[in-house]
C-alpha cells in the first residue's frame, strides 16, 4: 500500500494549500511519483495537484461518498506512487450534521483510511497557546494520529522557539517552521483560486513554494511519518455508474468543473468522453448520447458565450433529440439570459426558461441530497445523487417542472432544485456520487 500523509488545520487560510502543494513539488523533483487526493468537494485543488505532480489528482468526500467507494478512489489515487499527499478542507473536524464518519470533514478521511495528518498550524498571534490548541486537536477524537507539526507565519526565531518548545513537550514532533515574510501568493476569485489553467506562470510558482518547504520543512521526517492506509483498498472495487455509453463534455476556463473520478470511473466502465470548448465555439460532437456541460465560471465570459452561435445552435441541434445537462454554470447556459456582474444580459441557449443573475450576488454553499422527478440522465424517477452547491449567482426567473427535490445536511425539508423540459434538465446541484 502507498503510504500518505493527510495535510490538515485548525481552520481554513492556515497555510494548508502552501505547504501541501510546496511538499508535492518538492517530493516530485526529487523524483518520486507523488500521488495527490483533496478531501471535500472542491473542484479547484485537483488541477493545482495534478500540475504540482504531473499526475491526476481526486476527490474524496465521507458526506457525499459512501465509505466503499472512499477505499476505491484512495487506492486508484495512490496506485503505482511512492508517497500521497491528501489536502484537507477549512478546519481538521469540519463538516456537518451525520453519522459518526459520514461528516465531510476532513478527520473522517483520515480516520477510515489511517492516514497520519501533519498538522499546519498558524501562530501569528500565539505563543504557548498554540500549543493548548494543537493538544486539544491532537486529543478530540483518537482515531486520528497527529503525526507532526509544521508551523505557519513565524515572526521570528524567538517565536519560533517558544511556540517549538511548548508543542514538544506535548510528544509531537515539530517538522518545520514557515516565516511570515511575504511569501508566495496564489490568486483567487470569488469561488476560491484561480484555476490551475489561467494561473500565470505556474510551474515557476510551484517551484517557488517547494523552495519554501524544502528551507523551513524537514522533508525527510514528513516522508518518515507516511503511513500506508489501515484499511484493505480495492483499486477495482465500486464504480460510479455512467449517464451514457458516449459523451460530449464541456471543458474550457468557462466549464471546467468536473470531477476527475467521474471521468475515471466512467471511463473504466468503458464510456467514451469526447471534450469540446464552448469558448472556441465548437458545437458539441452529434455523434455522442449525452452533453453534459459542467460549472465552471460561465459569467466571466457570457458575451463571448452569448456571440458563439455555432456552439449554442449546435447545443439546441442536439437537444432535439437527445439529453443535455448542465451543472450550476452548464445551468445557467441552457437558460434564456445570464446577467454579468455589470448588469448586462446575456442570450443563453434558451433551452430552460431560466435566467441568473451575477449583478444580485448571493452565496449558496452546502451539502445537498436529490431525488431526481422524472426519469432522465441518471435514470428512473427517484434516484437518489450525493453531492453539494456553491455559487454566487441569483435567480431572476425560473419556470417549469423541477429537475429534483433535494435537502441538505441541516434539515430534511425538501425544496425544489433546477429544471427540466423535454430531454433537456439541469440545476444548481453538483453531482458527487
């Protein structure tokens, strides 16, 4: 089995992404095969990952994937690599309302799998008292190992030594100690990084961040404190299963969400994806069964998308006779107007009586559970899909039969999620498993 190190916090903008991204770099020039995985849904890591790496990187999720399926995608991940680095998500035992392991947080991953978690902790502001944190993490739940401690934004060598001190006399070994200085900067938007594609310069970046693990991190301890996982994974166990036999998707910098272990799964159950960008106005391939257009940042391109009518004329060809879906963004595209964040509308395919707005902003973020209302993309009427939502934008209009009926981790109370017309469906919602 691979051994793996799960990079984990106390919260959210600790210095995970430095250090985990810096460590993958940093291990790859050294020339071992480094395998990645983010844990939670987040489709912005994985690319960062797989260019950190230069091999593809997953998902892993305890909410919306089922523990079987957790062990398959962590052994396919780590197949054929000499270390993997899991990326956690915001706080280490951050998640929501569920069944002991079936949380979404990020202690769950490490827990099932028997990942060890090297434990980045920011101290601006702390002394001694970091270590009281770090304690009460590493003692909250004992199925999680704390393996080491890197610490974050360091003011000097007399911080570092009393915060060091303190965090060793609780047993843990201190594996590193980042400066605050300024250091690499990674640029993001409103739904979080910029992605991997459009990130300027980024190979240049990765190495300037394995630069700054290898001068303040001990690599060698960090590789010594992997641990292979405790549990049996079957690299060739549960698949998830495909919408169609041959599908065209969506994939440019304005429909990029996707999650790679859709693609590799369908893929292993012999489905064929032919990808085509909406952008350079391609129409989607009318050989295929299926289009599926992803999220992604439509909104950032809308005049563009609305000016490309081979792209939308071939949409509404193919949706003539055969089924389209879109995700969040690939949602608001089969609408009839998107607005900017100017005010500005945009035609849309026209596909779904539907217009969004990014000019009236919003966030909508959380966990969902859907039973589909008619029969479609993912089968029978009824059939029940795993996953989340997260944009910003606002809904001006929305008229027709819903796409699903969907509650969240909070509440069981269902609500109407998307639309659907004819062979033509969509939503908010972003499928998981």
């Amino acid at each position: 089995m691979t051994p793996a190190l799960l990079i984990g916090a106390a919260r959210s903008s600790s210095g995970k992404t430095t250090v985990a991204l810096g460590l993958m770099r940093a291990l790859a020039r050294r020339g071992l095969r480094v395998a990645a995985v983010k844990c939670g849904p987040d489709y912005i890591d994985p690319a960062f990952h797989a260019a950190a790496t230069g091999r593809a990187s997953l998902n892993l999720d305890s909410w919306t994937m089922a523990p079987d399926l957790v062990g398959t995608l962590a052994a396919q991940a780590g197949a054929d690599a000499d270390i993997l680095i899991a990326e956690g998500a915001m706080g280490l035992f951050d998640g929501v309302p569920g069944a002991p392991g079936r949380t979404g947080a990020s202690a769950d991953i490490a827990a099932a799998l028997g990942w060890p978690v090297l434990l980045v902790h920011d101290v601006t502001g702390q002394g001694r008292t970091a270590a009281a944190l770090i304690h009460g993490l590493a003692s909250y739940d004992p199925r999680v190992k704390i393996a080491g401690v890197v610490l974050n934004r360091v003011a000097s060598p007399r911080h570092e030594k009393l915060t060091g001190e303190a965090i060793a006399a609780l047993g843990l070994p201190l594996l590193g100690a980042l400066p605050r200085e300024a250091g690499v900067e990674l640029p993001e938007r409103h739904l979080g990084l910029v992605q991997a594609q459009e990130t300027q310069r980024l190979d240049e970046l990765l190495d300037a961040l394995a630069q700054r693990v290898e001068a303040h991190l001990d690599i060698d301890a960090a590789l010594a404190a992997a641990r292979a996982s405790t549990s049996p994974l079957a690299p060739g166990g549960v698949l998830l299963a495909p919408p169609a036999q041959r599908i065209a998707v969506a994939r440019d910098a304005a429909f990029s969400f996707f999650y790679p272990h859709h693609a590799q799964s369908w893929r292993r159950a012999g489905t064929e994806l032919a990808f085509f960008s909406p952008l350079a106005d391609e129409p989607p391939p009318m050989d295929c069964d299926l289009v599926w257009l992803p999220g992604g940042y439509p909104e950032l391109h809308a005049g563009r998308l609305a000016a490309n009518h081979v792209f939308l004329n071939g949409l509404r060809a193919f949706a003539a006779s055969r089924p389209v879906h879109g995700e969040c963004g690939g949602y608001m595209v089969l609408g009839d107007a998107l607005v900017d964040a100017d005010g500005q509308a945009h035609a849309m395919a026209g596909l779904l009586r539907l217009e969004t707005s990014f000019a009236r902003r919003k966030m909508t973020l959380g966990y969902r559970c859907a039973s589909t209302c008619a029969e479609g993309v993912f089968g029978p009427a009824g059939a029940v899909l795993h996953g989340h939502e997260f944009h910003y934008a606002t809904i001006v209009r929305e008229e027709g039969a819903p796409f699903a009926m969907v509650t969240d981790a909070y509440s069981d109370v269902e609500m109407r999620a998307g639309l659907r017309l004819g062979v033509v469906s969509g939503s908010f919602f972003h499928y998981v498993a």
